[in-house]
C-alpha cells in the first residue's frame, strides 16, 4: 500500500518522514539542547572576538600601561607642542 500510515516510504512510521525519523525527537531533549548550547557558543565566542578587536582599535597602538609621560614625549615627537610646553608639563606630571 503506497503512502499509507505504516513503514512505506512517504508514510508516518519509524521509516517515513514523521517523528520516528532521526529530528530532534528521535535524540530527545539532547537534540534540542545540544545546538542551543553549540549556538548560543558560537555568538559568545564572535562577541568576545568583536569586543577584543575593538578595543584594540580604540586605544589607536598605545596599550593600557602608557603612562602620562609616554603620551606627553608622543604629543611632542608629533609637533603638536613646544619645548616649553613640553617641559612644563613634564614637570607637572613628574611632580604628582
């Protein structure tokens, strides 16, 4: 008997499409949860990957231990203030 309810092809028994199939219901709740988990790693590990890759960005190559003194010799070594300016505010962060 073609497509009926038994294990003919087409039919609902454990060799047709239906839920005797190898679906999430043939493994249980471990085939629901399994590829929430899988799924759920997927997007942490893609954030954490993210979030690193812009905070490097932010930082524009100066990492988190530089010191005032190191972005004060950079600001210079740029041209962006004198050798006054330079020297005066050394002091001032030497000084505290």
């Amino acid at each position: 008997m073609m497509g009926g309810w038994g294990n003919m092809m087409g039919g609902w028994g454990n060799g047709g499409y239906g839920y005797g199939g190898y679906g999430a219901v043939g493994y249980g709740w471990m085939g629901i949860i399994m590829p929430l988990i899988f799924g759920i790693g997927i997007i942490l590990l893609g954030l954490y990957v993210f979030r690193r890759n812009s905070s490097q960005v932010h930082t524009n190559g100066l990492g988190k231990h530089s010191g005032g003194l190191d972005i004060l010799r950079e600001r210079y070594a740029r041209g962006e203030i004198d050798s006054a300016e330079y020297q005066s505010r050394k002091q001032d962060l030497k000084g505290k």
